[in-house]
C-alpha cells in the first residue's frame, strides 16, 4: 500500500475529523487544557518532538487501560477542538504506542491538514522506519515518507523536518537511501547552530567506524551539549565510560537535569555500578523510574531488572514482569527477550509457551540475537513447540552469524549429540571453540570436556585445565566443578592450588544440583566426619562436636537443594544422612524412600541400601530384600563388590535358604571373569585384583564347605599376591601369622600388613599391631602399636579389640584414655566378641574409669547396665542378639 494519497484522504475519513476545507476556512484557536493534555505529560506549546523534548509521557497503571484512557481523551478532545493542531498530533503518537500504525497515520494526516510540523515529522519517521510497536505486518515506505517530509518542509521550513528527511536518506529503506544528501543536510543544519541536525550528524559520525569522524561527533556532541542539549550531554556519557568515567559522570548528571529520559538511565547506571561515585541503587531506581513513567523503554526495562533482581528493593517478579512488558510495547527487544524468559520459567507470571515464543519473534525481527538463540533451543528442545532440529540448526547458524557465543554453543551441543544430524565431534569441537572465543561459559566448558575426553580432538589435560579455568571466570556453573573434579583426580597441573571446596561451593551456588552435592560432601568429609565415630553406620559425634551444628546445617540445606534439583547422588547421601541421624533426628521410613529412590538410578547406592536392609543400620532390616538386591547386583559392573556380601548371605542361609554350592558358583564365575582381567593390567604395570579367588581362598581356610584345606588357601593367595593383587595381602599374612597351611612366618606377615596399612586397610592395621606390641616376627614398639590402633576409627578383629582396650586402659604406647576404651569395648560387646562379653561380667582387669565410662555408654544407647552391681547383666546378650539377629 503507497501513502502518497495520506494527506488529502485519510484526513477526511476519520469520523472526528473536519474536512480539509472547513479546517482551512478557520483559523486555529487555542484549546484550553484537556484531558488529553494532562493523560499525555505534553506542554501546550509542544508541537513536534526531539530528541530533548521528548513524546508522551505515561504514568504508572497498566498499560491498556492507560493508552486507552489517552486515546479517548484526545479522540473527545479533537472532536470538540477540530482547529487544534495538537489534538491530533497527540492522538497520532498515543496510537502510534499501540501498535495502530494505520491510525496513527491517519490521526497525523489530519494534523498536517492544521499545519501541524509534528504531523508531518512523526507521519515520515513512521514511514521510513516503520513502527517496532506494531504486530499487523506494517512495512516502511520511503517514497511516501519523502513525498510527505518534503510537503512539509514547504508549508512550514522547519529545521527539525530537514533533519528528519536526513534521517531517513541515512537510515531509511535502501530504494531511497542517499548518505551524501542526507550527511550534507546535517551538515547545513550543523552550521547552522541547529541542534537536531547537529546531534544526528554526530550519532552519524560515531558510529562511521573512521576515527576521525568518531572524534568529530564528540566534539559534535560536546556543542551540542553546551547549547542545551541533554541528549548530547547522555551520549557523551555513554562513549566516556572507559576513557574519562570523572567527565562521563558529569554529562550524564547534566542528562538527567535536563530531564533527557537517555540521561537519566545513564546516570542511573553509573549510580548503580559505582562508576566515579559510590553505588547508591535507590538513587539509580529513582532515575530509572523517572524515565519509565516518561515513557522510555530502556527506563522501563531497567526498573524491570531492578525488581527482578532485588537490587535495592524487594524481589517482586510481578513488577518485573509488569515493566518489562511496558518495555516490549514499547518496542525494547530486549525486554522482550526477559518477559519471554519469565513467560517461560512461569516467573511473576503464568507459564505460557506461545507468549514466549510471539516474544522471542518481536524481538528477532528487531535483529535481537539474544532472541533467535532463545527461539532455536525452544525448537531443538520442544519448549511449546513440536521438536523441531532441522528449524532450531537455521536459527541457531543465524544467531551465529550475528555473533552469538551461545547460539554457537548449543548448535555444538546437536552436533555432539547428534540431534537430528549425524553425531560430528570435530564439527562440535570447532563451534565450542568459536563459543569459547566469544566467553561463553557453557561453550568454554564444553570445550574443555572435549580436551579432557578427546571428544573431537586429541586428549590435552593441560588444555582442559585451561578452559575449565576460563569458563569459571565466564560464570559457568559446570566448569568450577570440572575444575575440582580433575585436582581430586590428580590430573590437575602441580602447580594447581585452588581450593577445591570453594570450586565446589562456586558451583553449587550458580546452580549446578551436582556442584551443591559435591560441596556437600566435601565439606562433610573435610570439616566434620574427623570428629565422628562411626558405629555400624551411625555417626555418633564425639566430645565436642556439637561445634559442628552450623557446618551440619550447611550441609543438609545444599544436600535438600541438590535433591530438589534432582541429583541422585545427593539423594544418596541425604539418605544416609536421615538414616544416621546426621544434623537430623533419625527417620528410618523417609531414608528408605529416599534409598530406594538412589537405589534406582546408581547400582553404588542400590547395594548401599542392600547392606543397611542386611544389618538394620538405619532401616527396618530386612534380609530377604536385601539378598534380591545383591542378586540383581551380581552380573553387573560392581559384582566384585556384591559377590562377597550375597556369598556370604548364601553361605549363612541369611535372606533365603543356605546354598554353599551356588556360592562356590558365583565365586568360581567371578575368579574366571576376573582372571583376565588381573593378566592384563598386570603387564601393564597396574595393580591387579581378582576377588572371585581371593574370596575362594578365604572359604577354603575357613572351611565353609565343611572341608578346610588352608595349605591350598595359602598357596591360591601367595600366587595371586605375587600376580599383584594387593588385597590378598591381609588374609595371606593371616595364615602365614598363624601357621595355617604351612610354617609360621608371623615376619613375612608383618611385611604384608605394612603393605595393607598404606592403603588403610583396618584388620591388616590391628594384625601388624598385635605383632609390634607382642615382637612377633617384627622388634617390639608398643608406642607404634597404639598408634596404629588409634588411628582406626573401628578395630575389626576381636584378638585386636581386646588388646587395644588394655593399652587404652593401662597407658601402654600412650595415655590413658578410658572415654576411648569405653568406646572400643561397647563396639565389641555389640561385635558379639566374647572377650568383651566375659570381660564385662567380671571387669577386674579394667580401672574404675574405663568401666564407669562404659557402663555410661550402653545406658546411652538404651542397652540397660545395673551400674552398682559393676557387672553386666543378660540384657547385653538380649540386645545384641536383637541387633543382630541378621546375622545368626
């Protein structure tokens, strides 16, 4: 559709509006102030806007309701005023607010029938830049806007008309386009002292690309601003940031006195960010909303991030999302792109997919990339939309075009994937490599994954450090914990200090469920469980540890959070946690949920819970369960885990009938799966372990079958030790001590256990101290035999627990410490040793202390003890046969 008609017709067809020659017949008269005047902001003598003087300023109220009010005001008003010019001027720009293009260009063609200026300047910016408010479709038209901008200049020679026609030969459709007419036109109004012209032609000039034009438009600008200018003057500001923030804050500050609505949110940034004076984000909310109620939508939109983000004020999304849609009417894409967000993730409002996505397409056809990225992963991801690959490949490779990191980044993700595409790691590599250049976080991280991995690329830990360190500073919340991740596994450069728990904590606070888990952990394992006794699960603070309450707190509430976010590793250790009793009363029934919850996703965690349901360790046991648990374990990538325990249920009768032979089975199957396996890491240097035979071996000596035959025990161990198997050290250097199947060499023993002991292995711990304390086979030290001893949170051997209740007991190797030898004896008493059983019947051998500490121990865990008696009653064989009635 042409316009050229617009002046002479649409005038006469709008039902208010008087004819073009009964409004020439009368002169104009002045109306006296209406509704209109009062709902728009406008001065009466207003009869075009500038950059300075600004268009139609609103008040807070919603936005519908409010343009309507306007609208009607000055529909009423030109209808009982249809000499004044002003009436439709501003009816023009109010419907211009609304998206009503068609209308308002009719509403201004009547206003040039009154000889309006602003009529003709707002008739011909719609025209040849189109209208970023309107929905219907409307497209610029450069040759009607001409023929109407040079009308106008011949009825009225304004200045501002002349700058307006420059406007669009420079920024107009290309049919009409002309940079040498329109830059010699500012020009002429430049030399002039025409300040429109003047700050046109250096906006022109800055943003030329040659660096002398760009210093001519600041000293454009710096006229401009001493001839009044507060749009200068913000400009000024803007561009002075870096170089002089002391002179950029006196130009925005001078901005915002002149009541430049630019000014004012530029003075607001700088009072928001401490630039060049202190932060005072009231300050920066008061400018910004004085430029929001003036209708400016960059002002709106930043009042919206103000309450988005709870600077200064109360989080209130409801007002973030009531301002960022005042915003997008205005035509602010990036607004657009925030309320589409929240549109989204249902924040401050209700979720609505197809909102979002008319959203995301404004603002794309505003050339915002932030929006094609956004409407791309709605496709490739089906957010509102039916999945859609081939669609999300061409926005994502537009957005890249326009330089967008993140679009580069996800396109990555579908090659690496290989959504709707064959996977093509090195086409991957190569965009995350383009995303890294742009400081994308996610595509630096990526990119470090595929140097970690060789995904794409050859394997570079050294160059996997390096990104995950980048991205980290790009504010991803994965690379922090990838960074962790590879100090703890030693692959990490040796002069990589961080402090992993901080790398794990900066995770966990940008949002990433596994990063809150593993700061959980760390910080458990680091800062509390030292101060922890462990009793058959449960851990039972020491002396002192009720330190520990705020450290527990903070653990259970990024635990909650990680479970929230659905990581099945920390529902795994929420789990114990609740069945522990950990910062928390013990809750058998919701642990069990919550392991059974675990159990379904990580096999660790299923076979966690089997052992708990085998030994009631904070839930209900129940062996039957746990036996089918460990059979489904069995065949699976931990079975040299699960195949002792079920062995051991078979050989019992625990869970299901006695069955020594399909134990022997299992155990065979293992050994076999398992003895390939052992060859080949052995020949390659690697330690080696073949449970199955291992296992085997124990059964024999113990005669499990009824049939023991230590000497082959012993000769299957010392081969599988020398094949490298590092866990057959213990129970060999068991036989060798004892002399089962052989000489007693207790020296060689000792070498085994010392071996053992490196890698924490608790029984060879107690074995290897039993020798130093007695100089079997090794030169009596007790004081390294306490030591071992008090190293070990729990002393599994019952010769073992007895003695280190003596040396506890009598200060052998250390001082006395009868709050510990409590401790050790109610551990074995609840071990079913019957050392401890006998020794507390009749405890002369024990000091006062010791056994008064111990009496106290058992009351606290409910196992009743006549103190005045000093001896033991039946109720400790009660109790213990109920704790572990499992066991038979």
């Amino acid at each position: 559709m042409k316009y050229l008609s617009v002046v002479a017709v649409l005038a006469a067809s709008m039902i208010c509006t008087p004819t073009a020659e009964a409004a020439n017949n009368k002169k104009p008269t002045q109306a006296p102030v209406t509704a209109c005047d009062r709902l728009s902001g406008m001065p009466i003598a207003q009869s075009y806007a500038t950059y300075d003087s600004g268009a139609i300023r609103y008040q807070e109220g919603s936005t519908v309701a409010e343009s309507d009010a306007l609208i009607a005001a000055c529909r009423e008003a030109f209808r009982r005023y249809p000499n004044e010019p002003r009436f439709p001027f501003r009816l023009g720009l109010a419907l211009r607010d609304r998206g009503a293009t068609r209308e308002a260009l009719e509403s201004f063609a009547a206003a040039q029938v009154l000889g309006s200026i602003g009529g003709y300047d707002e008739a011909a910016i719609l025209l040849f830049l189109g209208n970023n408010r309107d929905r219907t479709g409307f497209m610029p038209d450069g040759k009607a806007a001409l023929a109407i901008i040079d009308e106008g200049i011949a009825k009225t020679s304004a200045p501002v008309l002349r700058a307006t026609k420059a406007q669009g030969l420079l920024y107009g459709p290309q049919d009409i386009r002309d940079v040498t007419t329109g830059v010699a036109i500012l020009r002429d109004l430049t030399a002039k002292q025409d300040v429109q012209g003047m700050v046109m032609l250096a906006d022109w000039l800055n943003t030329s690309g040659n660096k002398l034009q760009q210093e001519e438009g600041l000293a454009l600008f710096g006229r401009a601003s001493g001839m009044g200018s507060g749009y200068a003057a913000a400009r000024l500001a803007a561009l002075m940031r870096k170089s002089d923030a002391v002179s950029a804050l006196k130009y925005a500050q001078l901005a915002a006195k002149r009541e430049n609505k630019r000014g004012l949110v530029e003075f607001g940034f700088f009072h928001e960010y401490g630039w060049g004076t202190p932060p005072d984000m009231a300050k920066a909310r008061e400018l910004y909303q004085r430029a929001a109620l003036m209708g400016h939508a960059p002002g709106q939109r930043m009042l919206g991030f103000v309450y988005k983000s709870g600077k200064g004020v109360p989080v209130d999304f409801a007002k973030a999302a009531f301002w960022f849609e005042r915003a997008s009417d205005g035509g602010d894409a990036e607004a657009m792109v925030e309320l589409a967000l929240m549109y989204e993730d249902a924040t401050g409002v209700s979720q609505d997919w197809s909102k979002a996505r008319a959203l995301y397409e404004n603002a794309m056809r505003l050339g915002n990339v932030t929006a094609i990225n956004n409407l791309a992963y709605m496709y490739q991801h089906g957010n509102g939309v039916s999945v859609d690959f081939a669609r999300a490949k061409v926005l994502f490779e537009k957005a890249i075009a326009k330089g967008s990191a993140g679009a580069a980044n996800n396109l990555g993700f579908m090659y690496y994937n290989g959504e709707g595409m064959p996977q093509d790691l090195g086409k991957a590599f190569s965009l995350f490599e383009k995303a890294a250049e742009g400081r994308n976080g996610a595509g630096t991280n990526m990119l470090g994954r595929a140097y970690l991995e060789g995904n794409g690329t050859r394997r570079d830990f050294k160059k996997a450090e390096e990104m995950f360190r980048k991205a980290t500073d790009y504010g991803s919340r994965y690379a922090p914990y990838n960074l962790a991740d590879m100090i703890e596994k030693g692959i990490a450069s040796k002069n990589a200090t961080d402090d992993v728990l901080a790398l794990y904590k900066k995770s966990a606070e940008r949002g990433y469920r596994e990063g809150m888990y593993s700061y959980a952990f760390r910080l458990f394992y680091d800062k509390v469980r030292g101060r922890y006794d462990v009793e058959w699960g449960y851990s039972v603070p020491r002396n002192g540890a009720s330190q520990d309450e705020a450290v527990a707190k903070e653990i259970l509430d990024w635990l909650t959070k990680s479970v929230a976010q659905k990581s099945a590793s920390g529902v795994r250790m929420l789990a114990d946690f609740k069945a522990d009793g950990f910062g928390v009363a013990p809750d058998a029934v919701e642990a069990t949920r919550l392991f059974r919850e675990a159990a379904e996703t990580i096999r660790p965690a299923k076979l966690n819970f089997a052992l708990r349901l085998r030994y009631g360790r904070g839930v209900a046991a129940d062996p039957v369960e746990a036996r089918r648990l460990l059979v489904e374990l069995a065949t699976s990538d931990i079975a040299d885990s699960v195949t002792p325990f079920l062995v051991d249920m078979m050989d019992r009768g625990i869970g299901g009938p006695q069955d020594i032979k399909l134990a022997s089975i299992l155990l065979d199957d293992l050994a076999r799966a398992q003895k390939n396996d052992v060859r080949e890491s052995y020949q390659r240097g690697k330690a080696t372990r073949n449970v199955g035979a291992r296992l085997k071996a124990q059964r024999l000596a113990a005669g499990i079958d009824g049939n023991p035959d230590p000497a082959k025990a012993r000769s299957l161990l010392a081969e599988l030790a020398l094949g490298g198997d590092d866990r057959s050290y213990t129970p060999l250097g068991m036989l060798l001590e004892r002399g089962e199947g052989g000489e007693t060499a207790p020296a060689s023993a000792a070498v085994f256990y010392r071996l053992r002991v490196l890698d924490g292995d608790a029984l060879a711990a107690s074995r290897l101290a039993l020798l130093l304390r007695d100089g079997r086979g090794v030169e009596a030290n007790r004081d390294e035999a306490r030591k071992l001893l008090d190293n070990l949170e729990i002393v599994p051997d019952h010769e073992a627990q007895m003695a280190y209740v003596a040396m506890l007991d009598s200060a052998t190797g250390a001082a006395k410490d009868p709050a510990r030898a409590a401790w050790v004896l109610s551990y074995a008493l609840l071990d079913r040793n019957p050392a401890a059983i006998a020794l507390l019947r009749d405890p002369r051998t024990l000091s006062a202390e010791t056994h008064a500490a111990t009496i106290r121990r058992l009351q606290n865990m409910n196992i009743a003890v006549p103190a005045a008696t000093r001896k033991a009653t039946a109720l400790i064989d009660v109790a213990t046969a109920e704790r572990f009635k499992a066991m038979r």
